[in-house]
C-alpha cells in the first residue's frame, strides 16, 4: 500500500494569481501565513496596541487593492511590511509622532527560576525602552532584520533605502541597543 505524500503547500505567487483569478480562499491562506509577522512588525514598530489590529486589516485590503502592483521582486511578505511601514507613518503623522510600544508577557520565555524571570523582565524593559530611543528608521531596520529575519535587500525594498544603508542602520542599531540593556 502507498501512502499518498502531501503536496507541497502553493507558493505566495501562486496564492496571488488565484486571488487576482477570483479565488478568495487565496486571499484567506495569505492573510493566514502573513497577518501575525505583520502584526509583530506593526507592535515591534511603534502602533498603538489598540490599532495593531486595524492596522493590519488596513494592511490587507490595501494590499488585495493593489496585488496587481506587486510583481514579486520582493517577497509578498515583504511587500506587505512596506504597506504596514506607510500606514504606520501615517498613523504617527496623524498623531504626531506619538510613539506607543508594547513588548508583550508572551513574548518572554518562561521561567522556573524566579531570578531569571525576573532578570528576563528588566532585560525585557531595557529593550523596550532602548526600541523607542533609536531613531525611526534604525528602530525599522532592526526589527525587519531581528524580528521578521528579512534579508538586507529586502528591508532596503521596504523601507525604501539601500541594502548598505541598511547594514549600516542595523549594526548602529545594535550597538546602541547593547548600550541600553547592559
């Protein structure tokens, strides 16, 4: 007896196609695999906690709107980060700037040693307070690059610089951050 082998799931651009074809089962799969790496990105980057969630519908619909503009040089998650990085800028030119940024319990691990909790929890407080001291787009770098593990290349497509000038924001990103959690 053979046991059937699953097939390989469809590729991004292939989800695409079908969408752009009328499937709207597409457009559910792609909100499925990329709508939490938005919304960490989106958090990670600044929203306010209570507009994480509009802002990654924002994201999808503005992304659905205009599928037929991506053209695949870059990733689709990619090209989704740079939609959430406009919205998020113009959420934030609304507000003035205004910067929220929230590192959730969740995204600490757990702990039996109570010492190491709570060392985890001061780490976790240096980070989040050294996030929003570094400049916007050193913040923006650093998370495509930690956070999403985004390419040099294609944080330089999001967020509309050079792969060097990215390196560059990364590493001095890094250094001050170090700085602050030491």
């Amino acid at each position: 007896m053979t046991v059937p082998v699953p097939a390989d799931p469809p590729a991004d651009a292939d989800l695409v196609r079908a969408y752009a074809g009328g499937d709207e089962r597409s457009a559910a799969e792609l909100v499925r695999r990329h709508a939490g790496a938005v919304a960490r990105f989106l958090s990670g980057a600044g929203a306010d906690p209570g507009d994480v969630e509009d802002l990654v519908q924002e994201t999808f619909i503005k992304g659905f709107r205009a599928v037929g503009r991506w053209r695949g040089e870059a990733s689709f998650r990619t090209w989704l980060l740079t939609i959430a990085t406009n919205l998020l800028r113009d959420t934030h030119r609304r507000r003035k700037g205004r910067e929220v940024l929230s590192l959730e319990d969740r995204d600490v691990a757990a702990s039996d040693d109570p010492a190491a909790t709570l060392d985890a929890h001061e780490t976790e407080r240096r980070l989040a307070e050294g996030l929003t001291r570094l400049p916007r787009m050193q913040r923006e770098v650093f998370l495509l690059r930690a956070q999403q593990g985004l390419e040099y290349g294609e944080i330089a497509t999001a967020l509309g610089t050079t792969p060097g000038a990215a390196r560059v924001h990364y590493h001095h990103a890094v250094k001050r951050l170090k700085e602050y959690v030491a």
